[in-house]
C-alpha cells in the first residue's frame, strides 16, 4: 500500500514540475520592455533550401516533441522556393548596366545644357565660327554620350515574365521621342552649320534644328526626372 | 492496487492529453515593406504569403513565408532592382517564425520573439509588440519588424548616388485560423 502511494506520489511530482517548467519557459518570453537585440547569421551554403532552422535555434524555444511547421508544409510550387543562379546572374548582370545607364544618363546632361546655352553663341553671321563650332562641339559629346547611355539600357538583359509598370513606362515612352531627337538634331545642326558658314540665312529644313533640339531636351529631360522623382502618389 | 495506480496516473496524465496539439492557418495577409530616399518613399506590398502554426504543450510554432519575387512596389523596374539586391533569385522565399504561448491568443498585445530568414541571412528580433484581435474564430495579428538592411548584409541600393535608407520596416497584417 505505501509502495503504491509513492507511486502515485511520484508521478504527480513528475506531472506538476514538468507542467511548471513548461510555463515558466513561456513566461520567459514576456520580458516587456527589454532591448531590441539583432544578431545576423551567416548566409545559407544550402542554396535549395532556405528552411534549415531547428527548433532549438528558434526564439524561446523549449523542448518539445511536435515538429515546428517547414517551407514544405505552406504548399509552395516547388519552382517558387528553388534557387535560381542563373536567374541571379541575369538580375546582376541588368542591374549593372542600367547602373551604368544611369550614371552615364547624368554625365550625359551635363554637354547636353552646355550645348543649349551654347547654342546662343552658334546664330552669329560674322565670320568668326568660334561659337558655332563650340555648341558643334558640344552637341557632339552630347550625342556620343547619349548613345553610349542608350546601349546600356537597351541591351540589359530583361527577366521574363515582368510587366512594366510605373513610372519606368513615362521613362521609356519620351525615348521614342529623345531617341529620333538625337539623331535628327545633330543632322539638321550640320546643315545648318554649312548654311551659316556660307554666309546664307538657315532656312528650309536646317530651321527645324532648334525646335527639334528643344523638344528632345525636354524629353530627355521628362525622361531623367520621372525615375528620380515621385511626380504622384500611388 | 495496480489498477489503483493506473487510474490515478490517467487522471493525472488527463490534462496533458487536454493540450492536445492544434494547427492555425494563415488566412490573409498583407506584408508591407517601407524604403527611404530623400527623393522618394516607397512601400512594397505582398499578399502571398503563406503561413502555418503549430500547437502543442501550450507553445505554438508559427511559421510565415512569403516569396521575394510578391513584393510590388507599383515600379516594375524599383521591385526587378529590389529582387537583385536582395538576392532574390537566390534566396526566393523571406520566412518568419516565432513561438507564442497558447495562453497569450487573448491578451490585446504580445512581445514575442522574432527570427526572419531573408536573403541568405537569419536575424533574429527580440520582445517586437504584436497587436492581437480575435473575432468569432479568427485571429488578427499585426506589427511591425525593425528591420534594417544591415541585418541582411544588403548593400543599399542608390538613386542619383545617394543610398536609402538603412530602416526597412516591415509590417506585418495577419488574419489566421484554427484548423
């Protein structure tokens, strides 16, 4: 009878402390107030997989038997949780030269707003071409960095599957304008150019230079503030 | 006698079997990142996430994953440069867990412990608040995670050669389930 009783005596004992340890493990966890504290980890060599924690790695994590919920278990297709190097690479790669294109977009403008404050210097009718050959000059580096700039954008490989939304679409629409713009303007300065250093008023199509040399500035310009500034809320 | 003791040993092992294991499922969601750059604030939001919890001996297990690629930030070039700097090809999926108590579904606030998986790297988030509103038999959670890019080891990614900001925060709105 008094073997029994220890029994039963000892697996209440074992009951209720383990039923204690349980809970003050979880009260643990409810310090309010405490520091935020960040820790980083080293990255993941399983590049397959991203679901590699244990549970005893987990915040506030007791012991326990049942197996915490894994990547596996939420239903994902299989494509969506796989590592895709080349996939990586292609984004690298795009990234890199639309980096390129950006910094070589901004360099670009800097010959583009000397030209057009030049340009006023470029109309005199005396013999003296020295203006005329500076804006030349000028619209010229201007051209060349341009369509080193638009190589970079053009030929940076695309993701596919990727709609284009948001202002990369503003973005891309004043390039059908700026793009024909570059190669006009340099075409109609040259023959204005001829015309002036003949001595002969502009005229016929060489009249368009200005106006067409307006409008693709503008547009190039449109261009470069629709992806550096937030025109509207979304 | 030894019937005695089994049956005193049932009755005692009774509330053990009464915590038995339960599972949650995610419902709904919307994850909110937020960057910023002295020219813009950008938020990018995802509603695929997916996400499962586990109880058993009064602890819950939950797990939220959410794939990089979900995030739209309503720029297809910004989210294409964010899934790049992010490794996002490499690492497709962001994955969140934690652990609360079973005990805590009907508290109004929650500090809870926070590991993210997020770009190859894991960081861990101490004591974030976590808003919690039960209704019928549905559960609504919501918070935000302090995250930084540093956490990540993600180099900021600039515009006109200035970077964002560190500060990532993410925000959390759930609305999970029992099974």
């Amino acid at each position: 009878m008094k073997a029994i009783r220890l029994k039963i005596i000892a697996v209440f004992l074992c009951l209720t402390v383990g039923s204690a340890v349980s809970l003050a493990q979880a009260g643990n966890s409810q310090q309010a107030g405490a520091p935020q504290d960040q820790t980083t980890t080293t990255p993941s060599p399983d590049k397959g997989s991203q679901d590699k924690t244990s549970p005893e790695q987990l915040p506030n994590a007791p012991s326990s038997n049942a197996p915490p919920p894994s990547l596996k278990d939420l239903g994902f297709p299989p494509e969506a949780t796989q590592s895709n190097a080349k996939e990586q690479a292609l984004l690298d790669k795009r990234i890199h030269m639309l980096k390129i294109h950006q910094r070589m977009g901004l360099i670009t403008t800097v010959p583009m707003l000397a030209a057009i404050f030049s340009s006023a210097g470029a109309t005199g009718k005396g013999k003296d071409t020295t203006g005329r050959d500076l804006h030349l000059a000028l619209g010229a580096v201007a051209g060349d960095l341009y369509f080193i700039t638009a190589y970079y954008a053009i030929r940076a490989p695309k993701p596919p599957g990727i709609e284009t939304r948001g202002p990369i679409r503003f973005h891309k629409a004043m390039a059908w304008i700026h793009g024909p713009g570059m190669i006009l303007t340099p075409i109609l300065g040259a023959l204005a150019y001829d015309q002036k250093n003949n001595g002969e008023k502009v005229h016929g199509i060489a009249s368009a230079h200005v106006p067409v040399a307006i409008v693709t500035a503008g547009a190039f310009g449109a261009a470069l503030l629709s992806v550096s500034i937030k025109f509207y809320e979304d | 006698m030894n019937k005695k003791t089994i049956l005193a040993a049932l009755l005692l092992l009774l509330p053990a079997f009464a915590a038995a294991d339960s599972q949650w499922v995610l419902d709904q969601s919307t994850l909110t990142y937020r960057v910023s750059h002295p020219l813009h604030q950008t938020e990018g939001v995802s509603h695929a996430a997916r996400g499962k919890g586990v109880c058993h001996a009064g602890q819950c297990d939950f797990l939220i994953a959410v794939p990089v690629k979900s995030f739209d930030s309503g720029d297809s070039n910004r989210d294409i440069h964010m899934l790049q700097a992010t490794r996002g090809a490499e690492f497709p999926m962001v994955t969140v867990r934690t652990r609360i108590p079973e005990s805590e579904r009907t508290s109004a606030t929650i500090l809870v412990d926070i590991e993210v998986e997020f770009a190859g790297q894991a960081a861990h988030y101490k004591q974030v608040p976590l808003q919690l509103v039960t209704q019928g038999n549905q559960t609504r959670i919501s918070g935000t995670i302090p995250a930084t890019l540093a956490d990540f080891k993600i180099d900021p990614p600039s515009l006109l050669a200035i970077p964002v900001k560190n500060d990532v925060p993410i925000r959390l709105e759930m609305t999970w389930h029992p099974l």
